[in-house]
C-alpha cells in the first residue's frame, strides 16, 4: 500500500514537473506589482487632501466649526475622515469626541490596508514555493538517471540547473514583495499618526472653549427642618 503510494506520488511529480511553479511565481508577481502600483497611489490622493486638512483646522480656531467644515469641503483621507467626524460630534465634549475618532481610525486603517497582506504573504511564502519548483525539478532528474542508463552525468547537472532555477525566482519574488510591504505599511502608520494629531488639535480647541455647566441644584433642607413656607412668623 505505502509502495503504490509512493509510485503515484512519484509519477504525479514527473508529470507536473517544474514548470508550472515557475509560472505562478510569474503571475503572483505581476499581482505584487499590481497591489503596490494600486496602494501607492491611493496613498498619494490621500496625501493631495492635507492642505483642505490644514485649511479646516485654521478655520476652526479662526471662526470655529462650520466655517472648518466648508473648509474641509469633500477630502477623503484618514485626516479629514476624523476631521469630520470631530466636527460632527463637537457638542458632545472632548471624551465622546474621542471614542469617535478612535473607531473611525480603526474602520478606515482597514482600507488603508487592504492588499498588504497579500504583500506579506507573498514575500514569506515565495521562497518556500521556488524550493518546492526545485524539489519537483530535482526529483525528475535523478528518476530520468535512473531510468536511463545513456544519460551521463552532464545532462542530470543541467536538469538540476534548471530544477534550481525555480529557488531564485522565488526570492526574485519574494524581495520586491516583502519591501513593497514595509513601505506601505510605513505610509499607513503615517496616515495613522497624522490623524491622532488632527484630532489632538480639535481636541485641544473643544477643552479651550469655556464650558456651559448646568444650574447648581437647590440645596435640599434636612429631614423634619421646617422650610420657609412652614417656618412661623416671628421666628416661632
């Protein structure tokens, strides 16, 4: 049973061969390239929003909150979504103002992110996916010299060669891929720590404002004191 295992486990690595790893490492690759040429330039939109950012807050500590939101006008960054969000909730006080901020950063980081997994993945794993090319490359090599007793020695080193080729584009893949990932992920924390510091600053406007507190409640008299309506006239 083990040996008719191995026999078709063989003879499926003899058919596929190595070839098809070499051309999905080629596909994922044009895949790679597609994901960061996409986020970079995202990136770069997002980064063309700041000075309508820049203008609301001026705006903001020059005339106050609606002046700011037809400064801000339609932007769409992770900037001006929590500027927005800011200036929607301004009346609630600095903590809800927060809670906001902190869920719209943590809803639009995931737009911000989309596709860099697949960077991550791919920069990991494509190495591992050429070893598996070589492997297969090798296996064919030394099943065609034993099967052959013609094929010298010179003809096994170049199927090898070639297996060996599959290893290198893997990494030829992987490098490109694990960069591009860093560097997009470097652009979303600076994104990230722009817009806590877009909030800060409205944050900071909202506890300058002076607060509006409530009427002080009437002091209660004490259990079986008599008030003024039953006090006596005369003190009695």
């Amino acid at each position: 049973m083990n040996h008719s295992i191995d026999a078709r486990a063989l003879d499926l690595m003899l058919r596929a061969g190595s070839r098809w790893v070499l051309w999905l490492l080629i596909c994922l690759s044009v895949a790679a390239v597609a994901v960061a040429i996409e986020r970079l330039w995202f990136f770069a939109r997002a980064r063309r929003q700041r000075g309508r950012v820049e203008a609301a807050l001026a705006a903001l500590r020059r005339a106050g909150p609606v002046e700011a939101q037809k400064a801000l006008g339609t932007a769409r960054s992770l900037e001006s979504t929590v500027a927005q969000v800011c200036f929607a909730h301004l009346s609630e006080g600095a903590e809800a103002v927060q809670e906001y901020v902190t869920a719209a950063i943590d809803t639009d980081r995931v737009h911000y992110e989309r596709g860099l997994a697949f960077l991550g993945t791919l920069g990991s794993n494509a190495p591992f996916i050429g070893l598996f090319g070589t492997v297969l490359g090798i296996v064919r090599a030394f099943h065609d010299l034993a099967t052959s007793v013609a094929l010298g020695s010179q003809a096994v080193m170049a199927g090898i060669a070639e297996a060996l080729v599959a290893t290198a584009i893997g990494l030829l893949v992987a490098l490109p891929a694990v960069a591009a990932y860093n560097i997009l992920m470097r652009h979303v924390e600076t994104a990230v720590v722009a817009a806590n510091a877009v909030s800060h600053q409205i944050l900071a406007h909202i506890k300058a404002q002076p607060a509006t507190l409530p009427p002080a409640p009437k002091a209660q008299p004490a259990k079986g004191q008599p008030t003024s309506e039953t006090r006596p006239a005369g003190g009695q």
